[in-house]
C-alpha cells in the first residue's frame, strides 16, 4: 500500500484489474487515490495512515464483504464520517438493507458508467467539505 501525503480516495476491491479501472477513471480529480484488496487491508489503511478523503468500495470480496468492513469502520474513532461509495453487481435493494444505519454516500451498479462515478465522488467529496 501506498502512504499518501494529502487526503486520499481509498479504492477497496479484491479485484486488481477493477482497482486499475477506478485509478484510470478518478484519476481527471487530481486528487491522490491508495487501494487495498480487502476489507482487513482497508481497516489496516485507515488505522496506519489517518483518514481518507472518501473510500469506494465493492460489496462482494472474499472473506468479508463491503458491508462488514464498513461497520468495521464505523467503529474507528477516525472513521465516523468517512464517506463512502459502495460498488455492487448484486440488486442493491438487499445490500441497502444490510448497510442501514452505515452512513453510505451511493450505491453504484457494476459495470457503472465512467461519467457517472466522476459526478458521484465529486459530489461526495464537496459534502464532505461542508459537512451539514
């Protein structure tokens, strides 16, 4: 993993291949992207370098999914109010269920639109300057 030196977009997929296609789309923001390829990876990030700016995370990754990480998240004392984009290829309905409560800025379907994604994480990330 990569230590960045400014708040960062936190790519979390278990897919390589995805991680190089989302670094490929945000990278017009400017804005320095780290990855990690699990949820235990992620968590780890975010207690070792601070807080992210955003994180864009898939649901579906081994061992545990991108609703576990989050709550694991959540419960960090820096990670209450990170914003987060969740990434599915499953029916959201369900997911949105599981994540309740867990603060999600968007839920996008895989494969999503490159445009599409841009406009959510810059939205994100301009709430996430003037929070309230």
């Amino acid at each position: 993993m990569m230590k960045p030196k400014l708040p960062t977009i936190l790519i979390v997929d278990d897919q390589e291949l995805m991680i190089r296609v989302l670094q490929a789309t945000l990278r017009p923001l400017g804005v320095p992207l780290a990855s990690a390829k699990s949820g235990v990876e992620a968590v780890r990030y975010i207690e070792e370098t601070g807080v992210p700016r955003g994180i864009i995370m898939d649901f579906s990754m081994p061992g545990q999914d991108g609703v576990e990480t989050l709550r694991q998240i959540r419960k960090l004392a820096s990670g209450a109010s990170i914003p987060v984009v969740m990434l599915t290829a499953r029916d959201q309905t369900l997911i949105r269920k599981e994540a309740e409560g867990l603060q999600v800025h968007a839920f996008m379907t895989k494969p999503f639109s490159p445009n599409a994604l841009l406009h959510t994480i810059r939205e994100m990330l301009s709430a996430g300057e003037n929070p309230g």
